[in-house]
C-alpha cells in the first residue's frame, strides 16, 4: 500500500510494529473519538494532533511521525492518557517515538526543543545541577539565535536571578554515574 | 340510547397539562342522552376502571365513552370492563382526547379543551348508532406452513413441531438449508456452521411432525387465519426418488456442465447435482443445462443408471394442503456485484458469499484462500463495505447490517488462513451492535492485525498480476492505493428473488424495497397486517444469525398461541352488504386486498365472507350506492359525528 497525495509514502508496517513494541500498549484499539487532541493543552501548536499521530503509526507512516512537531511539543501532561476510553497510552507512544526519532537522527521540525534538551542535560551532568547563564550562552551559540529575550535576560541578570558563576552540588558524582548509567539506552 | 357515561382521563399531565377536564366534564354532563361524567387521574389504572364498573352498575348506563388516548392503547382494556358489567363490548367507544387533541395543542389550553368537548360529543353520536355485535366464531386447522427452508424456517418448523402440532415446509432449492450453510464460519464465536446447522436439518428432515417439501413452490393460497388452502408446486425432479439410491454414477457419466449456484459460480457442477450436504439428500436434474432438455439426444444418466430411476417425463405436480396459519421466511439475496461497475468487472473481484465459499471447508479450494483467476493465494486482499448499502444510487439506502460484522469475520479468517498477508477493509461506519461484536472488531485490528481504512474505493482496475485499489483513508485525509490480490465486496443484503411475488400470493404487504412488512414495527414485529400468517428471518429485513432465530421462535410462539386456543374468535366490525342496495355492480370485488368479496352470480350482490373480512373499509368506501356498509362505522354514523364536531366552530 502506498499514499498518493502530495508526495509518495511508502508504508512501513515495521515502524508499526517497532512503535508497538516500544511504546507496549494496545494503540490499534484507538477508535479515533479525539478524546485525546481535544484534551491536550498544546494542541493547538502541533503540525498533527495526538490522534492523528496514533492513526499514522498504525499505518506505518514512518517519516511524517518521527519529524512531526507533535512528538516534541508534546508537554507529557499525561490529560489524554488518563481520559483515553481505550486505555491507549498515548505519553509512551510519544516518548517511544521521541526515542526514535533521537536514536534514528530525524531531524524534526522543533529541533530547537532537541538542543534546549540536550544543553540542560549536558549542564546537569557537568555540574550535578543547572547552570542557568552558561545554559542560555551555550544554547545561544548552538541556535545561532543571539537577540531573541536579551532584554529579559539582562533584566534577570540585574536583579540577581541569573548567577554569574557555576555552583556545585555535594552529589555532583552520583549525578554522574546516573547519567553513566542511562547511557545508551537512548 | 339515552343512559350514556362519559370518563374523561387526565393521563397524569399529558391530557390534564393542556385539556381543563374538569370544564369538560361540565359542558358534556348536560349533553342529550348523557346520565353521567367524571374525570379521573388514570381511567386505565386498577380503581379507574373500577370506577367505570361502579358507575355502569349504580347509574344503569347502557354506553360508556371513554375520553382518553388512543384506541390502540385501551380500547380493548375499556371493552372488557364494559363486559364485565354485562354491557355488549361495542357499546363502548373511545374519544381520543391524547394523540388528537392534547398533544398537538399542548400550549393551547382553550383550543385543546373545546376540541375535546367536541371529540367527545362526536363520538357520543357515533356510539348512539352503534350495533350491538358479537365475535364471531371460525374453525381453526392447528397445523401450519412454513415458506422457506433457511434457517429461520427451520427454526420454526422445528419450534412448532416440538409443540406437538403438524408443519408442512415448503423450499424450492432441492436442499434444505439456505444461505446459512453456505457460510464459512459465523461471527463473533467463529463456529463452524455445518456443524451449527447440520443437527437442525437432521432433525426437521426426520421429525414426525414435520412434513417437507424440497424443490416446490408455493403455486396459489386461498382462505383465512385458520383455514388456508395451499397449494404447492412440485418441480420435477427427473428422477425418481423411490428407485434412486444416490450411487452417483449419473454424476460422473453427465456431460454437461454449468456454473454451480451453491458455490456462487466459483466451481461447476453437472445438470444431474446434489449440493455438500445436502439435506433430503435428492439428486436432481436441472433442465436448464441438462443436454437432453435442450435439443439434444444424451440419455447418459438414464443409461448407465442401475435402478432405472431417471424419469425424463416427469411433471410439474401439485399438492393441495389445510393449514390455519402460516410463516414466511424466503430469506435473502446478495445484491449482485454488477449491479457495482465501479469495482470493475474481474474474476478477482468477488462479493461476500463467494469468500464464504473460498474459506469453507466444503467449498470449491477445500477451504484453502486461492484466488479465483490464477489459484494463486492472495498476498493482500481488500474488503471493501457498504456495496450498494447505504447508497441511494443504488436504491438500496438502508444498511445491511450484517456486513461489517462478517467482512471483520472473513479479515480475521483469511489472516488465520494466511499469516503473512494483509487485509485490508474500507469502511464507512463500524456497525457491531450485537453480542460479544465490538469486542471481535477491536480483536481483530488489535491481535489479528487487519487495517481498517476509514473510506470509500474510488475505482478498482486490473494492471497485470494485480489489482489497483484507490481509496483514501479520511482519518488521515490522503488518498491512498493497493496492490490488491483479491478484492471482497460487502455488497446489500437484498429480498430473495421472487419475495414479492409470494407476497402478492399471500396477500402480505412489503416495503419498496420488497422486504415484507410486519404490522406493527414496535409492538407487532413478526405479525402481518393479514391473520394468520407471520414473517421470520431476513425476508423482513437484514439480520444475523440470532436474530433470525430469535424472529423465527417468536413467529413461531406466535403460531403456538394460535393453536393454543380453542375456537378462533373474528372482530365482527366487518363490512356488511344492504342487498337491497346492492345492484352488483362488482366495484367492492377488486378493491378488496383479503379476497373477501364476491359476487352471488344468481341474485346479482356482492356477499362478504365474514370470516375473511378484515374490517378495512376499501369496499364501503367505494361502494357507489352505499349498500356496502361498514357495521359500526357506517356512513350515517360518520356525518353525524362531523356535524357535531364541527358545529363547535361555527
């Protein structure tokens, strides 16, 4: 089977398989009532509602969902998990996805999200905590998007809400070995 | 008559909310001939009818009219407590103040309430000119026939002869059966139905009181609710079945060969043929394909047959059978797939009674999926629902409802059959209304992994090997295509061919779609609008498995509470002829729908049989001179009450 609108999508019935096997939760149930996207509190900002998503995954539309907006933007509030009335668990579908898409390299439309991530973990690990300044330079440069709430910024900096300096924690090294740990598994 | 009680009825609030009954009950207490009135809160209730009783014994009223809802609901209620009281039932009359008057003016109290003063008077006028009637009393035969040997006229025949009571069961195929042992499996439990059906054939084919007629028809049925007369056709079979002892060698020495009915064309057979399973099992010749027939000189079955039980001369035969009651249940056709150009037309294009035929067992690939044009086994095979159903341009825009069910039955049996292909099934709606059927959808995306596409095919074409299915998945809002192997059409569920014209035969009505139809769709589902004869299975309209048995055991209860009775009472408000009237001119004779009237050829009038008589109304209607009389509705009774009612308004 293949879609024929605007472009050619091959289905992948081993993406909805893997996704399955992931996520471990009965999404071919959905029935498609939107439960789910009319819950969600960020809906309105994704490229494809939460329903749309469990639907294109049970066709195998492997490419649209790992570079969707939706698997980024979504906040894990968990409304549509606990409203669900086929008991689909749509945060583990979602965070099974984000893992994909991560281990798999697609590049999705929030990539920015991605590199906020991954900046705050990478502070998290140096330090056992954040280092907010040396988080928003490091994301700065990494986005190439220098002037976006500098104003903010420096106001913050004035009234002492943004440490100049790096502290460290006491558990700085067990920090550590919980990232050691983890590692990989992504 | 001049001692006449008037009971006005609140109905809680839904007459009393609009109606002031109690200015009712003043304006009529006065009226001629009325000795009593008074409202109550519920007339039908225990102490309203007690109420009633009380007044018709200590006033000595000699008529009663109760002014309460429609006659449908109470009139019988009323007229059993007129009898009680030893008033003649028919001096009773209902006004209906409920339907007529306080629901349509529900915001209108002063219209509702002078409307229901007039009603009421009206049928003051009617019943002053009331006759006294009684039932009358018809012989009643307690045996019954039962049209159509399907599983719901198995089902009835059986229920009824297990009550003792004698069944004459007429089918026109050679086999017993129908439809039902065509299938595959049946949803949501996934039995096999030769084994669900078989004990049921077994037993109807050798029960005492069942007495069976295969390969005949119902030819003509005269008479009334018990005492019909039919009489039946039967088709020659060309062989005779005291000699034949199912040796087969005809079946191997024919040479002619024709597509198989049972197999729906995907195997042949001979014109000498027995179907799987049959049951009498009664081989026939089919003088349609058989050579003989047909200009030419093959006598093979004769010759090689070694009891000498071809007969090539053999006639259509006619038997004459009493019974008093009667079921139909002549079941259903598919609706045919060329009826559907649009999904082209291809051997591996085939409907769903012929995937049935694919994945039986007994079918003709022995239960293996093949294809039909190449044998191959179909790698990806699409189902696509709602053929002709809920279409209008097809003019079947009801649903089928069986189709969405026995399309996931048929996905989820050909993925046990071949684990690595694809089904996949367009659909419009999900309809798994029944038992344990929503369940078996879900089991069937979730564990069996058939897709389901929520849309319609825009066109099917053959390209090579395969077949190109366009659709367009509308949960996704793309437009999408298959690679096909084989395609499956959910086509309509269609009355069986000929359902109308046995309904014409018997005098019961059916819808425009030719499906029969009950008298009442809520309260009377298996009766016809003619006594006596009741309706079972899908020639009513489409339905699974238990609900064609639950239809054809409650037709069947139907009967046995019949035959329950001792004598068989007929409402006497019935048409009755002023002879010297009536100048014969034979208007009545055609208009009547129960055969009811005839005209006396020596004195020149038209005669009503009462017992067949329905109390319609078409003959007085028509009658040009008024000598056809209505009793108790006459023409006289009708004027007055208009003059009454309306005499309110001027």
């Amino acid at each position: 089977m293949q879609f024929i609108s605007e472009q050619v999508h091959q289905i992948d019935p081993a993406f909805s398989q893997k996704v399955k096997q992931m996520a471990d939760t009965p999404l071919d149930r959905c029935y498609q009532c939107l439960t789910c996207s009319l819950s969600c509190p960020v809906a309105f900002a994704m490229d494809y509602l939460p329903n749309q998503i469990i639907r294109m995954v049970q066709l195998g539309l492997r490419k649209q969902v790992l570079t969707s907006s939706t698997i980024w933007l979504c906040a894990t509030c968990e409304t549509c998990v606990a409203r669900c009335p086929q008991e689909v668990d749509i945060l583990r579908v979602m965070d099974a996805l984000r893992e994909m898409a991560l281990g798999e390299g697609e590049e999705g439309k929030e990539k920015v999200i991605t590199t906020f991530n991954q900046t705050f973990l990478q502070s998290v690990r140096l330090l056992g905590r954040q280092y907010e300044l040396g988080m928003l330079l490091l994301l700065k440069l990494k986005t190439r998007d220098l002037f976006t709430d500098l104003i903010l910024g420096i106001k913050m900096l004035l009234k002492g809400k943004l440490k100049l300096l790096p502290t460290r924690i006491r558990g700085s090294k067990e920090i550590k070995a919980i990232f050691e740990r983890t590692k990989g598994e992504v | 008559m001049n001692r006449i009680g008037v009971f006005v009825c609140h109905c809680g609030l839904n007459i009393a909310g609009s109606v002031d009954v109690e200015r009712v009950v003043e304006a009529i207490k006065d009226y001629p001939g009325v000795a009593h009135a008074e409202n109550y809160i519920y007339m039908c209730s225990d102490p309203g009818q007690d109420l009633v009783k009380e007044a018709i014994r200590e006033k000595g009223l000699d008529g009663i009219v109760m002014a309460n809802c429609s006659p449908m609901m109470h009139e019988r209620t009323f007229r059993n407590v007129a009898a009680s009281e030893g008033l003649n039932p028919y001096f009773c009359e209902v006004a209906n103040i409920r339907e007529l008057c306080s629901w349509p003016h529900e915001h209108e109290k002063e219209i509702a309430t002078k409307k229901a003063v007039a009603l009421i008077k009206a049928t003051i006028e009617k019943l002053r000119r009331n006759m006294a009637l009684t039932p009358m009393v018809v012989p009643l035969t307690k045996r019954a026939l039962v049209v159509g040997g399907g599983i719901a006229g198995l089902q009835a025949a059986l229920d009824i002869a297990h009550g003792g009571y004698e069944v004459v069961l007429v089918e026109r195929y050679p086999s017993l059966g129908g439809h039902a042992t065509q299938l595959s499996g049946t949803f949501p439990t996934l039995d096999r139905p030769p084994c669900l059906i078989a004990p049921t054939m077994a037993e109807v084919l050798s029960h005492p009181n069942i007495k069976l007629y295969t390969y005949a028809e119902v030819e003509e049925i005269s008479g009334y609710v018990g005492n019909f007369t039919v009489k039946i056709k039967q088709k020659p079979s060309y062989i005779d079945d005291e000699k034949c002892d199912n040796c087969g060698l005809c079946l191997e020495k024919c040479p002619a060969i024709c597509p198989a009915e049972y197999d729906r064309g995907l195997s042949q057979r001979k014109a000498v043929y027995i179907s799987p399973q049959a049951v009498p099992q009664k081989l026939v010749i089919d003088p349609v394909s058989c050579l003989h027939f047909n200009g030419d000189e093959c006598r093979a079955c004769e010759e090689v047959c070694p009891t000498r039980a071809i007969d090539f001369l053999q006639e259509e035969a006619f038997v004459e059978e009493e019974v008093g009651a009667i079921i139909v249940a002549t079941g259903y056709d598919l609706y045919g797939k060329e009826n559907a150009p649009e999904y082209a037309a291809d051997p591996d294009v085939i409907d769903g009674l012929q995937f049935e035929r694919l994945l039986s067992p007994s079918g003709p690939t022995r239960g293996e999926v093949r294809r039909p044009s190449d044998g191959g086994v179909p790698q990806e095979v699409v189902f696509i629902q709602c053929v002709g159903s809920r279409d209008q341009e097809h003019g079947v825009p009801y649903c089928s409802r069986v189709c969405c069910m026995y399309t996931a039955k048929q996905a989820v049996l050909y993925k046990r059959a071949v684990p690595q292909g694809q089904a996949y099934i367009f659909y419009i709606d999900i309809r798994s209304d029944a038992k344990g059927c929503e369940e078996f959808v879900q089991r069937a995306a979730e564990e069996d992994g058939v897709l389901y596409l929520r849309g319609k095919v825009s066109k099917v074409f053959r390209e090579g090997e395969k077949i190109k299915v366009w659709g367009v998945d509308t949960l996704t809002g793309k437009s999408l295509e298959i690679s096909a192997d084989l395609v499956v059409l959910a086509t309509a569920m269609v009355p069986s061919q000929g359902a109308k014209e046995t309904a014409r035969k018997l005098n019961i009505t059916s819808d425009q779609y030719g499906f029969l139809t009950e008298a009442h769709p809520k309260l009377r589902p298996v009766e016809t609008l003619t006594a006596g004869i009741y309706i079972a299975g899908t020639a009513q309209w489409p339905r699974d498995l238990p609900d064609t048995i639950s239809s054809a055991s409650g037709s069947a209860s139907k009967v046995l509470s019949l035959f329950s009775r001792k004598e068989l009472l007929h409402e006497p408000t019935i048409a009755w002829v002023d002879e010297e009237v009536c100048s014969g001119c034979g208007y009545c004779v055609p208009i009547c729908a129960y055969k009811a009237i005839e005209i006396d050829p020596r004195r020149r009038v038209a005669k009503v049989n009462e017992a067949v008589c329905e109390g319609c109304g078409a003959c007085a209607a028509t009658c040009p001179s008024g000598a056809m009389q209505h009793k108790n509705f006459t023409a006289m009774q009708f004027f007055e009450m208009i003059d009454v009612a309306t005499g309110a308004y001027v």
